[in-house]
C-alpha cells in the first residue's frame, strides 16, 4: 500500500509506504502519484514499462555514483566485480567518444573496436 501526504491544496507533498500520521492510502496509478513522481500517465501504462523507461537514466546515476564514491575513496574501483570494473570502463570511454563527437560536431557512429574492453580482456 502507498500512503501519500498532502498539502492545504491537497497536492502530494510526500509518498511513504507506511500509513505515518496524516498520511492518506493511494493508488500507484493514481494521476496525482504519477504527477508528484513527474510520469505521464498517458505515456506510462504499467510500472514495468516505467522502469523499462527509466533504465538508461538509471545506469548513468549509478556510474556517477561509482564514480563519486571512488574519487572520495569510500571504495576502491578494484573494489568491483571484474565485470562490472569492464562494462563500467566501456562505457566511460564510450561517453568520452560521445562527448567528443558532438563537441567536434561528427556524426560518424564508427568506433574502433580497440577502444573497448572485451570479456576477454584483463584488467591488470
């Protein structure tokens, strides 16, 4: 169950999944809900297709919290599954490359493969 708190004007303030005082039971589909989370309900028929959505932005929060969390040296990057430590080295050098054709403003989506770490391919 999703409880929602609201403001005088009865627009949502807050979502909790426990019934706090003050808190009201809603629907996950409720246009509201959808609206304080910013979906389109027009858009978004299930909370799969939502996540489904919402995976690549996701992926990148993640990478920059990675990232964020190796330069304060909370962890350590070898800290990481060795799978883990490739696809997120790809996918860094893969960024640089995108980030790189649009600032020189190329179009090309060719792509040395060199310039990406394999399965196969150790680390250190």
């Amino acid at each position: 169950m999703l409880y929602a708190l609201k403001d005088n004007d009865g627009n949502i303030t807050a979502l909790t999944d426990r019934n706090i005082p003050g808190a009201i039971p809603v629907s996950a589909a409720d246009p509201d809900v959808l609206g304080f989370l910013s979906l389109d309900a027009s858009t978004v028929s299930s909370a799969t297709d939502y996540l489904e959505d919402s995976d690549l932005s996701t992926i990148r929060i993640l990478e920059d919290l990675i990232d964020t969390l190796t330069e304060r040296q909370v962890i350590r990057f070898t800290d990481l599954p060795p799978e883990a430590q490739r696809k997120l080295l790809s996918r860094k050098v893969a960024r640089t490359l995108a980030g790189g054709e649009e600032e020189m403003g190329k179009e090309s989506n060719e792509v040395s493969d060199e310039l990406f770490l394999r399965e196969e391919d150790q680390l250190f």
